[in-house]
C-alpha cells in the first residue's frame, strides 16, 4: 500500500476529530462564559439568544460607528422582511398539510406539530413586523446603539449613577471618559455598560428567525411521522406494497442529507473560538487605542491591564 494516500486520510481524519473537539469543547464552555458575563440571564441567552446576533451586536458597540450602526438597523428591518414573507408561507404549507388524506387515521401528535407549525410561523411573523416597526423608530445611530445597549436601572453612588441619571439608554464610551476626574477605575463600567449587547435586545432580534426555524422544524417533523403512519398503519391502499416504506426512506434520506450539508458548512464557517468576554475586551482596547491619549486612558480604562488579560503585544 502506498504510504502517501495513506498518510493523507489520517491527516484528514485528525483534523475532522480536531474540529469535532473544538466544537464540543466551545459547545460545553459557551453557557458558562455567557453566566460569568452577564449572570443567571446567560443562561436565557444561550437557549433563546443568537450568537451571531450577538456578535453583530457587540460589532456595532465596538466600532462606535454611525454607519454600522445605521447599517445593522437597516440589516434588521430587511430581514425582518424576509422572515415575515417566509413566515406566511411556512404557516400556509402547514395550514395545507392540515387536509392532508388520512390524516385524522395516523396518531394525534401529527396534527399538534402542524398546529404549532401554524402557530409559531405566526408568531414569527408578528415579532418580525413588531420589530421592523421598533428600529424603523430609531431615527439616530445613538439610538441604535442605546437600545441594543438597553435600559438600566439607576443605582446611587459612584460614577454608574452619575451616568444615568441623564441617560435613559446606557451611553457611548465617550460619556464615560468624562467622569474620569470623579476618580476610581471605570474599566469594569465601560466594558459593561458600553460594549456589552443587553440580553434582552439579542433575544428580541433572534426571535423571529429562532421562531421560524421552529415552525419549519416542526412542520417537517409531522410530515415525516404522517409518512411512518402511511407505511406502518398502511393507510394508503392505493399504492404499492412498499410504496409507503420508499416514500419514508426518501423523504428521510433527504432531509438528512439538506441538514448535514447546512450544518456542516455552518460549522465550518463560524471557526471563531473567541470567548465573549474576549471579544469585548479587543473592542475596549481599541477604542482605548482610537479615541484617547495613552496618558488619560492609563487611569480610566487601565489599557494595560485589559493587554494582559488578551495577551497583546
């Protein structure tokens, strides 16, 4: 046997087990660095929040820039667009599906999952239009920015209550280095209060996609149970003797194949094992690095301590 090929297929197979690892292992460590952010809500964000809104979100607080934050609220609104219209023909599939022949003979659970099929597309479709309507209100990239910052609750003492006794949404960076004559470090504020994406926010604008996903995994799930009920309950008696069975087997051989090639080209694409925590940290140093003198900065937001915890040159 040629050694070559041979070394060529271990290596591939080492670096699908390496990827399968790193996965796993970013899978296991996520919940836990999104409860040390941002406390027992975490644990909300990581069942009910997406990651890729949150980076996208985190982005627009990051860059501090009008334009990405004008541009995310027009993201936003497009696609809501789409969910919306995805939504309706998702709900109008499964509406269909209700007629579909037997289907009062196969078990009832069929028809619930075509029912929350219906019900959750709709939903979708309401929070879609609900929050085209609340960013289409956001006239100013300050705004922008503020809601998905989101609202705090006023606290006495110290520069945190200084900052929001005038502020309704938390502020901008800039806010925060003018309290830097009050004294005391504000590193901790400004990661917090400035570069972190509120639970809430992230929630809000994945719900309408994580709705919709629902919806159309539970519609193919009461579509693949009518078909075992065709073939096991032998329904159909106009067809051939394993007409029911082929049908089953190709809609399931299907419907795997579709999920690994978009599951896998997914994984693929999102390589980037950044904690959260981290991220946020490389935004606050480069504003540090932007928009203030080293000398004022040394004080206010501790640059060289945030380059330690990141390993920076």
């Amino acid at each position: 046997m040629d050694p070559l090929p041979l070394a060529s297929t271990i290596g591939n197979v080492l670096q699908i087990i390496i990827l399968v690892v790193k996965i796993f292992a970013q899978t296991i460590r996520r919940p836990i660095d999104l409860v040390d952010l941002y406390g027992v809500s975490g644990i909300f964000l990581y069942f009910f929040g997406s990651r890729t809104t949150w980076r996208t979100e985190a982005q627009v607080l990051g860059t501090v820039s009008d334009d990405d934050a004008l541009s995310f609220k027009k993201s936003v609104q497009d696609e809501c667009t789409s969910i919306s219209v995805a939504a309706a023909i998702v709900a109008q599939i499964a509406i269909t599906c209700l007629s579909l022949d037997n289907l009062s003979h196969t078990h009832w659970i069929v028809k619930a999952f075509f029912v929350f099929s219906i019900t959750s597309s709709s939903i979708a479709l309401y929070d879609a239009s609900t929050q085209q309507r609340v960013m289409g209100r956001l006239l100013q990239a300050k705004q922008v920015r503020g809601w998905i910052r989101g609202r705090v609750l006023p606290k006495r003492g110290g520069s945190f209550w200084q900052i929001n006794r005038s502020h309704l949404f938390r502020g901008d960076p800039a806010d925060y280095i003018t309290l830097a004559s009050s004294g005391g470090d504000l590193s901790h504020d400004v990661m917090k209060q400035c570069f972190t994406p509120s639970v809430v926010s992230v929630i809000t604008i994945s719900a309408p996609q994580i709705l919709l996903s629902a919806s159309l995994l539970s519609l193919l799930l009461a579509l693949g149970m009518y078909f075992g009920f065709l073939w096991t309950r032998q329904l159909d008696v106009d067809t051939g003797k394993d007409d029911s069975r082929n049908v089953l087997i190709f809609y399931l051989i299907t419907l795997i194949l579709c999920f690994a090639v978009y599951s896998i080209s997914r994984l693929i694409q999102d390589d980037d094992g950044r904690t959260e925590r981290l991220i946020l940290l490389e935004y606050v140093t480069d504003f540090a690095e932007k928009y203030a003198d080293a000398a004022r900065l040394e004080t206010v937001l501790k640059v060289p301590l945030v380059r330690r915890v990141m390993r920076l040159p």
